[in-house]
C-alpha cells in the first residue's frame, strides 16, 4: 500500500506559488521604489517653479 499524503498541502503550496508568481508579475509591473517616486515629484516640482519663474502676467501689463 502506498504512502498517505495530505492533498491539503500540494494544494495550499500549488496557491503559493501561483500567488507569488502574480506579485512578482505586479511588482515588475506597477513596483517603483519610494527613491525613485520622490524623485521624480522633485523633478515635476522644479520644472513647475521654473515654468511659474518665466510666466508673464497680461494683468500687469494693461
């Protein structure tokens, strides 16, 4: 007679796997380290300030 073996746990690794392979997909996907955001917002905020440097105001100018 063979061996008795819990499908429980072929079952819960098989949901393992599959689920680490999703995150890993999405962290490829979508993942961007904090570094990297905030330097990028520090990017986006020094160009706003330059363009608001060179703005003319045509209020002033009547």
């Amino acid at each position: 007679m063979g061996n008795v073996i819990n499908l429980n746990r072929f079952r819960k690794r098989a949901e393992r796997e599959a689920s680490a392979k999703q995150a890993d997909a999405n962290r490829t996907k979508f993942g961007r380290t904090k570094a990297e955001r905030s330097a990028e917002e520090k990017q986006a905020d020094q160009a706003k300030a330059h363009l608001d440097q060179h703005r003319i105001d045509r209020e002033e100018q009547l």
